[in-house]
C-alpha cells in the first residue's frame, strides 16, 4: 500500500466504534495518506507499506489527537480581581448581578480588534495543543452584539490559519443579557434570532447554535425561540443546561436533536431519558464545577445506566474555568466524578468529537478519519488521567502531518 507516513512499533488506542474499551492494539501500526489515516490496526494483519517516511515508535501509545468540544477561548481580558473578590466570599451570580461576571468580559471583548482577540487566544490554544489537542470547538458569546459576535466568530476561525489545529464555531449569542437591554431580555432574544443569526448562517460562521438556560440567563422559552431560529437556518443546536438549577434544559435541548447538553449537575431523571432517546451527549466540565465549588455532582452514574454518551471538555473561560489543559480535567472527572480511565479518554476523543457533530472526520483512529494523533512517552494509558501538571505528550500530529 503506497502511503505518505507510517507510524510502527507502536501501542494504539484507537476508541475504534466497534471495539470495546479504549480499542488497545499491543502491536499497532498507523498510516496516513493525503492526511488521513489509510490503515490503523495489529501489525500482524497490516499490508506492506511503501512510505516516503516511517516511525519506529518504541512502544509508545498512539491516541487520536485530543479534542476540546466546549470551550470559549476567544474573550478580552481577564477576571482575575474577580477571583480575588470570590475569594473574599462574594458568590458568582452575585458578582453577575452586580455588573461583573460576563458583562465585565463582554466590555473587554468589544473594545478589543480582531486581531486582538486572536492575539489573547493564542497562549491558551497553544497550552491546549502542547498536550495533544487537534480539533477544538469555540463559543463567541462575549461580544454580544451583531458586529462583537462576527467579530468573535471570525477570530474563532482565524485561529485555525495560524496552528495545526481545527476549529469548529458555535454562535452563542443567547449567552447574557447586554446591559443595552436591560429588562428586556426578549427584545435581545429577538436581535439573536431575527438578526444575528441569519447573519452568522448567511456567512457560515457557526456550526452549532448554543445558548445559556439558566436563571442568570435566558428562560426555557427564549431558549426555544433561539433553537428554532438555529433550526430554521439549518443549524445544530447545544446547550448550557442544569449548571446552577433545573429549568429542565436538557430536555429541551434533546427535543430539538441537540448535539450535547453541557454541564448537567443539576439534570434529574426526565432529562437524562430525553437525552439517551435523542442521542445528546452529555458534555462535562469538571473544570467548572472545579472552580466555582460546586459540591452537587453530576449524575454520573445515571447517565451512564441510560447509555448516555458522556463528553469532556475545559469549557475555557475566564469567569468560571479559567483551563487550558485537557490532561487536568480528565484528572478532575475521575477524580471529583469518578468517571473511569476509559470513559475519559473517550470523553476527550470519540465522544468529545460526538458531541461536535464530527465524529465521521476526527476522534478515533479508523480509516478514512483525519490522520490526527498524540503520541505519548506512557506505559499505560491511565497515566493521562493520573498525572496532574505533567505532560508526557511525545509528539502530535495534524492530518498526517508531525506538527
Ligand atoms: N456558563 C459558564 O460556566 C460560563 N458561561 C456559561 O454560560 C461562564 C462564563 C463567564 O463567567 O464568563
Ligand atoms: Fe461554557
């Protein structure tokens, strides 16, 4: 099999859909052509190769390059003297009554150029890929209005012309209320539906429609306006749902098809079927939960029981998960949700690409997918999950290429 690069010698995680567990290979080889991956597999059953380069990887594990499905990396600013204020026993939604928490963001966000806002990502994009990231999605939802949430897209993308790095963009303008329309939460919910999102729809600026369901943001009802809109112009929906209440979002969220519903402490038995039905991930942000000191865990064990896929991602943000690394917050759901070796790996690979909508593309090692992988100097795959503050990634790679 004529080929541009093979990777030999090596132990594979392949998380391959129809193989149980993480998919171990013991023997492995992978090999890439025009960027994808041409065969993945046992050595022992593997054609003979004619590549122009070939790897001896010494027993190290190969996985498919890391994938963050919930982040907000593209913001101004920072909210570190609001960390200082939680510290002296101010509460997060009281900081956001007061004026701070998103808006604080949102006005740092608008006075920043797009070039800035590419410019303030790029440290934390790069902590994201020294540890194995290939793909990651990216939430506007601090410019909040037409032309800060365009703006806010276009550096999403941006962002993808200068790493080795893919990028999917979810317009979540339905994030917080701009104080321009103070007590008129549903004249800002019409500006999302009747403006901004034909105008992101009409630029193919986003690949998914989130919004933030939640009593410091928008009701079940506004919600539903924002997904029909979404719906209308041919766009996926997720949701910020269940994080400080039950306003039975994930429910809604799985009505509407909903890629993931995301964050989920506080989902009870109802949403958990809605979502096992409509297929909805569960993405969770240990991160989050981590920072804020959430003490009601989400439940895990339920989801798990009702075959709920279960994703897990940074939810990088500056008010309540200040995290760039995929590695610490797989060491956060085992440790604080005591969700398995295996089912965090998968929450970073097969499922995190589930709940993008990019599971035929990236996320596990099988032909046809993007040949993108992370290889690392471990000897057992738990170490990923073990470790905390240490990087053991060996080397990455983009669509065929060592990056
Ligand atoms: N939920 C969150 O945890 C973040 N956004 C959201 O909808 C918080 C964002 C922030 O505080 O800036
Ligand atoms: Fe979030």
């Amino acid at each position: 099999m004529r080929c541009d690069r093979v990777w030999s010698k090596a132990r594979l995680a392949t998380f391959a859909v129809d193989r149980s567990g993480i998919g171990a290979i013991e023997d492995g080889v992978v090999a890439a052509r025009g960027g994808r991956i041409v065969y993945a597999g046992p050595a022992a059953d593997a054609p003979t190769f004619e590549a122009r380069e070939t790897i001896d990887c010494a027993s190290r594990w190969i996985t498919p390059g890391l994938i963050d499905p919930h982040t907000h990396l593209v913001f101004g600013g920072d909210r570190a003297h609001e960390f200082e204020l939680r510290l002296a026993g101010a509460s997060y939604e009281a900081i956001a009554r007061a004026g701070g928490g998103i808006v604080s963001t949102m006005k740092a966000t608008r006075a920043a150029s797009r070039a800035d806002l590419v410019a303030a990502a790029l440290p934390r994009l790069d902590a994201l890929i020294a540890e194995g990231l290939t793909t990651l999605e990216i939430k506007s939802g601090y410019g909040l209005s037409l032309d800060d949430e365009l703006k806010s897209l276009r550096a999403a993308r941006a962002l993808a012309d200068v790493r080795d790095v893919s990028v999917t963009t979810t317009f979540l303008g339905a994030h917080a209320l701009p104080p321009e329309f103070a007590g008129d939460p549903d004249g800002y919910v019409d500006l999302v539906c009747r403006e901004m999102i034909p105008a992101v729809a009409a630029e193919g600026l986003a690949d998914a429609v989130d919004a933030f369901c939640e009593g410091i943001g928008f009701t079940p009802a506004q919600t539903r306006r924002v997904f029909e809109a979404a719906h209308a112009h041919g766009l996926p929906v997720k949701l910020h749902a269940e994080q400080l209440s039950n306003l039975n979002g994930a429910a809604l969220a799985a009505e509407f098809g909903a890629l993931s519903a995301d964050h989920l402490e506080h989902l009870d038995a109802a949403g958990i079927a809605a979502m096992a039905k409509a297929g909805t991930v569960a993405v969770l942000l240990p991160g989050a939960f981590y920072f804020v000191r959430e003490t009601r865990l989400p439940p895990i064990e339920a989801l798990r029981a009702a075959g709920v896929p279960m994703a897990l991602a940074t939810d990088c943000n500056p008010g309540t998960s200040p995290l760039t690394s995929l590695l610490l917050t797989m060491n956060m759901a085992a440790t604080l949700f005591r969700m398995t070796v295996d089912e965090c790996l998968a929450g970073v690979t097969r499922e995190a690409a589930r709940a993008i909508g990019r599971l035929e593309s990236v996320g596990t090692l099988e032909v046809g997918k993007a040949c993108d992988l992370a290889v690392w100097d471990i000897e057992r795959p738990a170490e990923l999950v073990y470790r905390m503050g240490f990087n053991p990634l060996h080397a990455r790679v983009w669509k065929g290429e060592i990056a």
